[in-house]
C-alpha cells in the first residue's frame, strides 16, 4: 500500500473500531455476522488490510450506521487533517483559519466546507482551492 491509501484505511479502520465499541460489540460478534475472523477484523480496524467497499457495507450494516454519512465523515476529516484546515472560536462563533467567520447556524457538512473554502480560504491558492472541491465533490 502506498502512504495515502494507508492513511485512508487507517482512518476507516479507527473509527469502525470506534463504532463497535461504542455498540459494545467484540470483535468477535461482529467477525461471526460478517464471515470473516476475528484477526482479519482486527487488521481492517488497524488499517494493515484493505476494506473493500462490500465489507465496509456490511460492517455499517452491521453497526445500523449510515454507509455514505460514515464515509463522507473520514473524507471530510482527512481532507481537514492533509490540508491543515484549522478552526478556532471566537465570541462563540467557529472561525477557518485565516478566513471570515464560519455561522455557527451552519451545520459542518462537506457541502458548507466546500463552500467556505471557494469563498474564503485565504491561506490557500486558487489551484489548492479546486483541488479541494474536486475531493470534496466525489
């Protein structure tokens, strides 16, 4: 694997390990519901192994969370974490780094990020900035 896709299942696997232990469930009751063994569980949630998109169904099946949320979700959190995307508070209001106040009426979503970096990042560029909706988009 290379760095960035360990990275990714790093992050998938930390917060399904998150996830099923918030449910109170071991690894192996899920590793029975989902046919795999309880070793190849603990590898997906260490990131050593690849989760393929039909096991992560599964696996959010199995923990009645929602498949595209969970997934924009760890999106959202590595595009913040590999493009530095600070945020601050101010008199109660959450600010970008750098940036015009983000409401705090506005609920942290990728549609409200992607709109916020296209109008106000200023510690970006122009190209880091579409490079950013693109990820954000897919």
């Amino acid at each position: 694997m290379i760095e960035k896709d360990f990275e990714l299942y790093y992050d998938l696997g930390d917060k399904l390990r998150e996830v099923r232990l918030s449910k109170n469930l071991s690894l192996a009751d899920v590793a029975k519901k989902l046919h795999v063994a309880a070793k190849t569980l603990q590898r997906y949630e260490c990131g050593e192994r690849k989760i393929k998109q039909d096991i992560l169904l599964k696996l959010t099946e199995i923990y009645e969370i929602d498949y595209y949320q969970f997934v924009k979700n760890i999106r959202l959190e590595s595009v913040i974490r590999d493009y530095d995307i600070q945020f601050t508070s101010k008199d109660g209001t959450l600010l970008l780094a750098e940036t015009s106040p983000y409401p705090n009426t506005m609920e942290l979503s990728f549609e409200n990020l992607r709109n916020i970096i296209a109008k106000s990042v200023t510690t970006l560029s122009n190209e880091q900035k579409i490079e950013l909706i693109k990820l954000l988009s897919q």
